[in-house]
C-alpha cells in the first residue's frame, strides 16, 4: 500500500479539465458536509468531487482518498495542494478501505464517497485499453503500472475458454451475442494473439450479427465493458467496499454512490435495502437521483449515472 501525503513541491504534473465530475451537487447536499468532518473518498479520479468536499469541511476537516490510478491521484493532488487541510491520499482499491483507515489513525469516518465510473483521463489518455476508439494495448487496468501478477484484458482474451469469456460477456455486459462473440475471439486467437483494442474491437463487430453493426452504440461497447469488470474485479470490489465503509461509518454518518451501471446500482440497492430493513441505516434516496437536462446536455456521458445515499443509524 503507498501512502502519499500532499505536497506540492513533489507534485509537479499538471492538473487537467478532461474530467467532469458527475452529480456533483446532488452528491455534495446529500451528503451534508459540515465542518471538521472526517471524509474518505473512493475515487478520487481527479478531484472534482474532491475539491468541493474540501471547501465545505474546512481546516479542522480530515480528507482520506484512494485510487488505484497513480496518474490521476498525482493530477488530483496538485489540484488539491493549496487546501490547507489534513489531506491523505493512497494509491489503493476503496475495497481496502478498513486497512487505509486503520494506518491513517482514523477509525471512524462521517461520510463516505465511491464514485464507481471511468474519467476520461481513463478512457482517452491512459494508453491502457479503455475503449475502442483507441488502438492500444490490452490491459484494462485501472492500475497505472501493473505487475506480472495482475489480471489484465490481454490474458482474458488470449487465455480464458469460451465458456468463461461467453459467461463475463453475458453476465457484466448483458451481451446478447456473448456466445457467438466469445466463440470469434477464441478463433482469431487460434491463427495469433489478440494484441490490442483495435484488434478486439474488430472481431466483435464481425462476430456479431450485420443489423446490430450500426446501431448508436458500438457493438464491441458491452464486451469491453464486460472484460474491464472483470479484470479490476468491479463488482466484487464494490460489494467490499459497501460493507466495510458502513461499518467505519459514524452514528449519523452518511454514504453516497455513484454507480453507471445497472448491476452496480442492484448492488448498491440491496446492501441500502438490508440496511434499512435491519434498522442500521435509513435510505435517503428513496429512488436513486439522476442528471437533470442541463448537466446531460453539458455531459452527455453523464446519462446512465445514478446517485444512492444512506445514514447510519
């Protein structure tokens, strides 16, 4: 685990408006920030949410955050750098948030933030496979440096049987072609290794019927979303992540998410469900929040984001 304190002087990349951070209102009202709160931050992506968090909890705030991306966490730390306020940031997964916490010397927190989406940073200039816009290599990865242990695109597609690869298709992407898809990719591998994006992309447009090729959404979008799931363990993660930032919660304490995918937003649903039933924690999004006209014209990207918030009983 790597601890970065901020420090400006270290930091010298520059900070970047790729980024639009999604719900940012909605999140910061439902989250009711007050000064000196203790916040962890679950995606601190490039600092969007984080810059408001911090204007609202004041100097005699505490500001925790994670990602597993050391280029965007740097690019958010200098964007942060002039608050002058506790601020903690660890290049780690927020399913790890107990751990964080514990070697932060904080053991409760008043509110929590996972903001489960990509940034753009991600999809457009991380060289790492993100979409299939770009012909780059097959990683996938939200780690900016993986090592030789870590589970990336490239093994998925190159290695996994037909069987597995129709299972992540259909169960992460909702792909009604898995089958046919999964079968395309084992036999191009068969003549070579499947390399890159571009590479991908072309054999699951291929793969899948000619009246699906030209629809408004890209036929390879729901296989990459698929494969991505499943090489940072997204849902898995997110479900650690729920049930560990509950039990750091204070009494009175709340939890935003941010999800942009239906399986993520059932996830977050039923652990709020639970909660509610077993009277820990009382729903304050009866219906999740969605992004009004303006901010989807603003960001069109914003559409399928949903906002849930909870308080710990």
């Amino acid at each position: 685990m790597q601890k970065k304190e901020s420090d400006p002087k270290t930091q010298k990349l520059p900070a970047t408006s790729l980024h639009v951070s999604v719900l940012l209102q909605e999140t910061l009202e439902g989250l009711t920030l007050n000064e000196g709160d203790r916040v962890f931050e679950g995606t601190v992506g490039l600092g969007g949410h984080s810059e408001e968090i911090l204007k609202r909890i004041g100097t005699s705030g505490v500001y925790i955050g994670t990602d597993e991306d050391a280029q965007a966490l740097a690019k958010a730390q200098v964007r942060l750098a002039s608050y002058p306020i506790k601020k903690i940031f660890v290049e780690n997964n927020f399913r790890n948030l107990d751990r964080v916490l514990d070697e932060a010397g904080v053991p409760l927190v008043d509110k929590i933030l996972l903001d489960i989406g990509l940034s753009n940073l991600q999809l457009e200039g991380s060289g790492r496979g993100f979409s299939f816009k770009r012909d780059e290599p097959l990683l996938m990865t939200f780690k900016t440096a993986p090592t030789e242990g870590d589970l990336t695109a490239h093994e998925i597609v190159n290695e996994w049987a037909a069987e597995s690869l129709t299972d992540i298709i259909t169960g992460y992407g909702e792909e009604r072609f898995a089958w046919r898809i999964a079968n395309a990719i084992v036999a191009a591998r068969g003549l070579k290794p499947i390399q890159t994006t571009n590479e991908l992309a072309g054999i699951v447009e291929k793969a899948v019927p000619a009246f699906a090729r030209h629809g408004r959404v890209h036929p390879a979008t729901k296989t990459f979303q698929a494969i991505r799931i499943a090489v940072n363990d997204e849902l898995g993660a997110l479900r650690e992540g729920l049930a560990k930032g509950f039990a750091r919660l204070a009494p009175g304490g709340r939890m935003a998410v941010i999800s942009f995918h239906s399986l993520e937003d059932r996830i977050v649903k039923d652990f709020f469900k639970k909660q509610g039933e077993e009277g820990t924690g009382t729903i304050i999004t009866k219906k999740p929040i969605t992004p009004g006209d303006e901010e989807l014209a603003r960001n069109p990207k914003s559409r399928s984001s949903k906002l849930r918030i909870i308080q710990k009983n």
